[in-house]
C-alpha cells in the first residue's frame, strides 16, 4: 500500500515512524507544513520537516524537538554575545540548518535541502515540503498579528486568538511530487496534527485540495484532540478561541467533505455516531502513541482500518 501522510510538527513525525515500521518506508510520503519555518541567526529553520525527519531517522530528541543528546553551548555562546536567543537551537540540530540553509544559499530549493538532509540520514522515506516558496503562517491575536514561532515559542502560546492568515498563499505552488504523491497513493492521511496550523497552510496550497478531491485514495484523518484536549499543543485553545466545539467531533467538522474516513481515540468512541452524520466513515481505536511500541501499534491500527475499507 502506498501511504502520502499530510504532516504538521510531532504527532505527525510519530505516525510516520509507526508507519515507516509496519509498513516499506519506500512507499510513504510526508508531505510538510512549512508555515512554522523561521529565519534564526541567518538560517533557514523547518521545524517540521526536522520532527519528521529526526523521528524517521530515530534520533529525535528529548525536548519534543530537535536531535537527541543535544547540548546548547553554541546557544549560550551566542546569548553571552548579546545574539538572538530565544529560539532554542541545539549544538547538532544547528548542523541541520547550516546544510539546508546552504544547499539554500548555492541557489537551492527547499525541496533540494530536505533530499539533501533525508539521504544525509539514510531515509528511505521520501519527505517533501508542501511549496518550494515562502509560506508564513501568522497568528492574528488580541496582541495584534505574530509569525507562528513568536506566538508560540516567544509568547508561549499565551495570546488569546482572534484567527490565522497565510500572505501569499495564493502565488504559492506545490513542490515537485507534492500533487502526484496525492493522485497516486492509495491511502492519503491527515496526521494528528493542529487543523489550523498545520494541516490548513498544507490544505491551502492551490491545487493541494484539488488534488485530495480526485485522487483515488482512500482519505482518512486522525484526530489530534483526544478526551477533549490536544495531545500535544495549542489546538484545544485554538477550537475554543475560534468558536468551534473542543473535541474530535469539532476536527471531524473542519474536514467534512475531503475525508472519507475519520479516526478518534478510543476514548471518544461515543462521538462515533455524530462523526458518521458528517457523511464518513468513523473508527474508534486507541490513537496514544507513547513510545516506538505505541507509533507502530497506531500504524497498524490504521493500517489494518484502511485495509477493511479497501476490501
Ligand atoms: N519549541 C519550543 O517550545 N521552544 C523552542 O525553543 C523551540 C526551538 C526549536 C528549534 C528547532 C525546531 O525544529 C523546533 C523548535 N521548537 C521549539 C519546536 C517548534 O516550535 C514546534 O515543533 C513546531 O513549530 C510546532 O509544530
């Protein structure tokens, strides 16, 4: 089966590692928000893409990103200079960006840096960001308008939030492989990522939910709000903030009509039937994936989900 997974940051890295262990991690596809992207110091940072390829690699570190074991001696090397600091930049993750921000540099697409960073990790996954070209999402808050990383690492995610805006977003275009990795898989998977900050700048690329609508994959998502509370992030705060109902059924609602199936934790399985009246299919099983045992227990869940669909 050939899987193209539609990836935010951490919950998303976890799925793929799950499927890159159940499944040939040849036949999987990440495709990648790169609205979190930043310039720090010079370089050009993906959170995303590093999560995802991080996590595939098996190296992904104890804060929730970045490399294992890292230490923060160049960071601290650099506060003591008086350089911008509060974006916390492992001494390992730093080669990362150093690589990607010269493959840059020398004329380079992102889609180049991350083929040069996932073969330089031995993947066998292919990890794609979802445009070539900038793609910023700004958080509109009571504050007033901030790139995702000052609201969420400088302000700790603290503003209330009035909505999101992604400038430019209409000029943008699809990286190469991004639209034939959605016609051509057989299964397309929103991961349990943020809705609005990771899966909509993804959705938003023309030509992205064109290609969702008729390609001949079975469509599925999985819920990133578990027993009413994000499993990791704001994404609660967000539903709440904007109007929407906080639970798996509120996801489910923002993306009626581009899936056909819909998967929340077993914890939720009594919003099963409401999920169904949205016109999808609704599976409950237990989505927590803690540890590498529990990515690849979810992966076979959702394996073994799409596999009765497609009987
Ligand atoms: N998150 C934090 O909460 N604080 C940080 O200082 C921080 C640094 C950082 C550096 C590199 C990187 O790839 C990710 C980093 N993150 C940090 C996580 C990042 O904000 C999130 O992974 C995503 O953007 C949300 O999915």
């Amino acid at each position: 089966m050939k899987f193209t997974v539609l990836a935010g940051g951490i919950g998303a890295a976890r799925l793929l590692g799950g499927l890159a262990a159940v499944a040939d991690p040849e036949q999987i596809t990440a495709i990648c928000n790169v609205g979190d992207d930043l310039e720090w110091n010079g370089l050009h940072i993906s959170p995303d893409i590093d999560s995802v390829i991080y996590t595939l690699a098996g190296i992904e570190g104890e804060w929730g990103w970045g490399v294992r074991g890292d230490t923060t001696r160049t960071l601290e090397a650099l506060r003591d200079l008086g350089g911008d600091a509060w974006f916390t930049i492992g001494d390992l993750d730093l080669a990362t960006h150093l690589r990607r921000t010269s493959v840059l540099r020398a004329g380079g697409t992102l889609s180049e840096a991350t083929a040069a960073l996932t073969a330089g990790r031995g993947l066998r996954t292919t990890v794609l960001p979802v445009t070539d070209d900038p793609h910023p999402t700004i958080v509109q808050t009571a504050e007033g308008d901030l790139p995702f990383q000052v609201y969420f690492v400088q302000h700790r995610a603290a503003d209330t939030v009035t909505g999101f805006a992604f400038p430019g977003v209409e000029d943008t275009r699809p990286a190469p492989g991004v639209l034939e990795a959605i016609a051509e898989c057989d299964a397309l998977v929103i991961a349990p990522s943020n809705p609005f900050v990771s899966i909509a700048p993804v959705l938003d690329v023309p030509g992205v939910r064109d290609a969702i609508a008729h390609t001949r994959a079975r469509r599925v998502a999985i819920s990133p709000i578990v027993g009413g509370e994000a499993v990791k992030g704001p994404a609660a705060e967000m539903l709440r903030a904007l109007g929407h109902e906080v639970s798996a059924l509120g996801v489910a609602r923002m993306y009626a009509g581009l899936i056909d199936t819909f998967i929340l934790d077993a914890v939720d399985a009594s919003l099963v039937p409401e999920v169904q009246a949205l016109g999808m299919d609704a599976i409950a099983f237990d989505t927590m994936m803690v540890g590498e045992a529990g990515r690849a227990r979810v992966a076979a869940s959702l394996v073994a989900t799409l596999s009765a669909s497609m009987a």
